[in-house]
C-alpha cells in the first residue's frame, strides 16, 4: 500500500504588470508561484491579485490556470512526494486560509523585504512564493535554506525536495496533462481497440 501523496508547485510567468516590475528586479525566468494538489493544478492557491483589472488588491485566491492571466504563461512545474500526514497537513493549513480568506492581504512591503533582505509584512499578509514557502512549514517541513519571508519563486526551483517534471507553456502542460489521463482511462477501462 502506497502511503504518499504529491503536492505540485507551479513556477509561472503570467503576463502581468506585477510579475513584469518583478522580474526586472530578479531577471529570473518565473516571479509566481502556486501550490497544487493534483497534477492538473485544478486546486491551485497562492497569493495574487484579486480583481484581474486592479493589481494592488491583492490576497489568497485559487487560481483557474484556464484564466486570462495564465494564457500566455510559461512555466515550470514541479512535484513533491510527501506522507499522507503531511499531505492532510498541507491541506488543511491551505483550507483555513480558504475558509477565512477575508483575513488575508498581498505583502507588498514583502517584496522590498526580499530586496533588502529583512522580513517586511504582517502576520496575515503573503507574496506568492512565501504563501507556498509557508505551506510547507505549516506540515513541519522546509523548503529552502531561508525564511519563507525571503523566498523567491526562483528559490523554490532550487530546492531539493522538488523534482522538475515540466518546463514550458502552460498551454502545453495542460495538453499533456490530459493525454496522459485519457491514455491512463483507456488502460484502466481495459478496453482495446483491435484494426
């Protein structure tokens, strides 16, 4: 009996005006960062905009990778095998944050924090990569060498306990996603087609 889980992290480059500004400073290939627990992102969390018109409100959302924002995207996606427990952790802490998700507020004083190195922002209030940073922690594991109030997206595709599985457009992804579970549904059903 298998007793672990994955949890996937999605690297992206959305063509937003934030993830632009972002990436002018970092000059690194992704400046978003998502947590997933399916392998076809249809439950992604992170720390974005709100409204798709007004940048500055900010907070915890479930992202839609069909959505405008992510169209053009280009990504990296990575996977994490983790113990069931941990997984039920992970969820859970991410369900508390769905259930009172009014509470929460973007960090943007976080961001000049990962610019000058010292932990801006308030007890409630999250960027992308140190949400997913704070997932993990949540479960009793670390990601990367630092505080999760200092790590970039372009520090979680150094760590470790992630295992690279995809690098390119998210359209792409998507495509492969789903010839995989159509190709696993025929094996599964046990049917085969004879010319």
């Amino acid at each position: 009996m298998n007793n672990t889980k994955k949890i996937y992290i999605l690297l992206s480059n959305p063509k937003t005006i934030v993830t632009r500004m972002i990436g002018i400073y970092t000059k690194a290939p992704y400046n978003h960062a998502s947590i997933a627990f399916d392998p076809e992102l249809r439950e992604m969390y992170s720390f974005g905009r709100k409204h798709p018109l007004i940048p500055l409100i900010g907070g915890f959302v479930k992202e839609d990778i069909y959505s405008g924002i992510f169209e053009r995207a280009t990504c990296a996606v990575y996977s994490c095998t983790v113990s069931e427990a941990t997984y039920t952790k992970m969820r859970n802490f991410v369900r508390q944050f769905e259930e009172n998700s009014e509470l929460y507020s973007y960090n943007f004083l976080g961001i000049l924090g990962v610019v000058l190195n010292m932990e801006f922002g308030g007890e409630n209030s999250y960027f992308c990569s140190q949400f997913v940073s704070a997932v993990f922690e949540g479960a009793g594991l670390q990601l990367c060498n630092k505080s999760a109030a200092l790590t970039t997206p372009d520090d979680l595709s150094t760590c470790s306990m992630l295992k690279l599985i995809f690098r390119g457009s998210l359209v792409s992804y998507r495509k492969s996603c789903y010839e995989y579970l159509d190709e696993s549904a025929m094996e599964a059903s046990h049917l085969y087609v004879a010319n």
